[in-house]
C-alpha cells in the first residue's frame, strides 16, 4: 500500500454574534495533498481499487450510430487508462444489465491480455432494447460485492430517459447502492432527463455532465478514469458534534459543486453525525456548516461545532481520525464585529444560490412560466457575475440576453439550443473559489 495523503481543515467564519445571536456560518476547507507534498502523488494500490464501466446499449444509442462508436472508443480508452492490478469489469444496459467482460462475471485484474479482450469485447457491442438504469447499477453493486474495501467507482453513460422502469424502482437501487460505491454519470447527446442523471449521481457521490458531442466522449472517459485512478482513501466522512442545546441546521459541500449533505448523516456518537464524502485522492473540498446554538452572556465564547476529518472503522472499531478543527462562537455587544460577513461564507452563500435559482428558471421555462424564468435567470445572471463564475455567465448568455447584468434584467431568447440549456441546467452546481472582488459584505445578523 502507497502512502495516504496528509489531511488539513481550515475553518473560515465570523464567530462574533449579536446579542441573542443564533446562527454560526462557518466554511470548512479539507484539503489532501500527496504524502510528498505535492498536489498530485501516489495513489492507492492497485489491489485497492474497483472500476465499473456501464455504457448504454439502447436501441437509440445507434441514432445516429456515431453515439455508440463513440462510447465503445470512450470505454475503450478507459479500459487502457486503468492500473496495472486495478479489478475491473464492463456493462453494457438496455433493458436489463449484461456482461460484456469478463462474460462470467465478477470482476478481473487489468493487466495487457485482460484490456485487449475488453476492448475486442467492446467492439462487437451493438445498440437494441430500451432504458432501466436501476438494472444496471445493480449489477455493478453485484460486481463489487467481492471487494468490500478499496476504492469503488463506477462510470455510468447514457443517452436517453429512465423508460423501462418505475423512478420507485430506481430509487430502490439508489438507496442501496448509496456508500458501496462512486458513479460518475454522463448523458451523451440531448434526449435523456439532466433532473435523473443527477439524482443517481447525487446518490452515489459522483459527477453528472452532458457530453452532447459524442466526439467528446474519448477525453471524458480518459478524464474520469485517471481522477478515479488518483484516489487513495476509499471511504471519507465529515463528522460533526455540537453541544446539545445546539441543532445542525445544514452541512453542504460547495465546492467544487453544491451538493446538500445534510439528510445523508449517519449517527456515530452523541452529540455527532457523519456525512460520507466517498473517495479522495490529493485534492481540496470545501463544506458550509450551519449551526443553530442557545445565545449566550455577551463575552461569551462556544464551542459551537468540533469538525472531524474520519474514515469509519468497521463495528466496533474506532475511526481513524485524519484533521480536526472548530467552529466557534462569541456574543458581542460591538455592531461592527457581529455584522461583518465571512467573505468566503457570502461567496458560497451566494453560489448555492446560483445553482438554485438556474434550476428553477430552466424549469419555469419548461413548463411555460415565462415570469418566473426570466426572473430566476435574471438573478442568476447578477450572482454568476458577484461570484466571478464566468463559465456560467457564458453559459447564461446563450439563454438568455441579457440587458443589464447590474440589475439582472433579461430577456429570454426564442431559441435556444437544447443542448445549451442542458449543459447551464447540468453545470449550475459547479462553484468557483476565486471573487472577482474580494470585498465583505455587511448584513445584519449572520455570523
């Protein structure tokens, strides 16, 4: 076994509160760095790590035919991008899930003869049947049953909607699938459900994008592949205490992407909550964590929340603790100290925001309610300009046209492109951490 990287947390906040002050805001930064000190390293073993490949085989998937050209080179390249030793296998889903290697099942070491009979494997596939995602998960959930440790990661694409079974029945598979593995999902092309794909990667800690070139495939694949290949702990969760009269009002990941943590908590001990964070290799997340606490004398200070870094021990065995910090809170009777907003708490405020509201406004436009998108749209137009997140001012600017981005006053175009307005709906999560300025902003009672 290589090395673990090194775990920091760096807590960002205003502790000072108001008299009579309840809410303590706090950024929690967890970064990882190679055990060298480097931003990238060793990862973990080979013998560590799972890789499932799931591309679609669905009758639409050869129309045009380019679409699954294109997954059977992607999922070739990411046959080629694996480890030697890395346990791998290859799905291909329609209606229900099969083997396309090994054919026996279970999952085989890569190694030069395994990835030449993958890739011939992968080029025989051809495109019938319908859509029934939950079938195909659950036979990667099968596939990983024999490696109960390690690194776990799936990459599931598709190009069409969940068809050919009920969302009860995908929820079924989502709900126990959810902490046996990562799925990185993507939608190839323009007729699958951006609001489907992204709850099955939501449930499974993973990324959703839209490649809607299938030209684009290759790169995204490698991408994937390599960043699963850089992991090196397997299962990471974010553990959080707070004083009794206390109550954890929300824990959300905010970058590199917004993601709600807060219904995930698993008990661990009193006063404490886990929230899984899946894998980590050498890279830097950041959490917003928001506690409600009993207001105190003023001069008083709190220990409001104790945040650990932990990877779980398995029954009855203590978790291993990788970094520590506290968040921390203090009544004051000075104006100018318990007004004053943590610049990096208001940046991520404001971007969880973003994603919202785009969500919204695309959805508001779906079902004809012009007002409401061109109002949503608008104030996502003046955030993504606040938050200095430029990619997704880009991408807003091909729905709508904006007349004054001061005031977020738009107008919605006519006709846009069905494939830019998923890829604003898919990436409206993905935050930035650089402010355009880096200026504090005051508002009365947030801490």
């Amino acid at each position: 076994m290589s090395e673990q990287p090194q775990f920091s947390i760096k807590i960002d906040q205003n502790k000072y509160l108001p008299e009579g002050g309840r809410e303590v805001h706090a950024i929690v930064s967890v970064e990882a760095t190679a055990a060298d000190g480097s931003q990238t390293g060793p990862a973990a073993s080979p013998a560590d790590a799972a890789e499932v490949i799931i591309i679609d085989t669905s009758g639409s998937m050869s129309y045009p035919d380019t679409k699954l050209r294109a997954a059977i080179a992607a999922a070739q390249t990411a046959v080629d991008t694996l480890r030697d030793g890395v346990r791998f296998a290859v799905v291909s889903g329609s209606n229900t899930a099969t083997m396309v290697f090994p054919q026996q099942g279970g999952l085989v070491p890569a190694n030069d003869e395994s990835r030449r009979l993958a890739k011939h494997a992968l080029s025989r596939l051809r495109a019938a049947g319908g859509t029934a995602i939950g079938s195909w998960l659950r036979l990667a959930d099968q596939l990983f049953d024999d490696r109960p440790g390690g690194i776990r990661h799936a990459i599931l694409l598709t190009d069409g909607k969940n068809q050919h079974e009920t969302p009860e029945e995908l929820d079924a598979v989502l709900f126990r699938c959810a902490n046996r593995f990562v799925c990185d999902c993507r939608g190839v092309g323009t007729d699958w459900e951006v609001a489907e794909l992204r709850k099955v990667a939501s449930a499974l800690l993973g990324s959703v994008d839209i490649v809607a070139d299938p030209a684009g495939l290759v790169a995204d694949f490698q991408a994937m592949t390599q960043a699963a290949m850089g992991k090196a702990v397997a299962d990471v969760a974010l553990r959080v205490w707070t004083p009794q009269t206390a109550k954890l009002r929300f824990v959300k990941q905010v970058m590199p992407s917004v993601e709600d943590l807060t219904g995930r908590r698993v008990e661990s001990a009193a006063q404490a909550g886990d929230y899984p964070l899946g894998a980590w290799g050498a890279e830097s997340r950041d959490y917003h964590v928001c506690v409600e606490v009993q207001p105190g004398q003023v001069g008083k200070e709190l220990r409001a929340a104790w945040v650990k870094l932990v990877v779980p021990g398995a029954p009855g065995e203590e978790a291993k603790v990788l970094a520590t910090g506290n968040v921390l809170a203090q009544w004051t009777d000075d104006e100018a100290m318990s007004t004053r907003i943590n610049p990096r708490v208001a940046h991520y405020t404001g971007q969880a925001e973003l994603a919202a509201v785009i969500q919204e406004g695309l959805q508001a436009r779906k079902d004809g309610d012009l007002d409401t998108a061109t109002a949503r749209l608008g104030r996502a137009v003046v955030l993504a300009d606040e938050a200095g997140n430029d990619a997704i001012t880009a991408m807003l600017r091909k729905v709508v046209d904006v007349i004054d981005p001061a005031t977020g006053t738009v107008r919605l175009k006519r006709n846009v492109d069905k494939a830019a307005e998923m890829e604003l709906d898919t990436r409206s999560s993905k935050t930035v951490r650089t402010r355009k300025d880096e200026t504090v902003h005051t508002r009365r009672g947030q801490g």
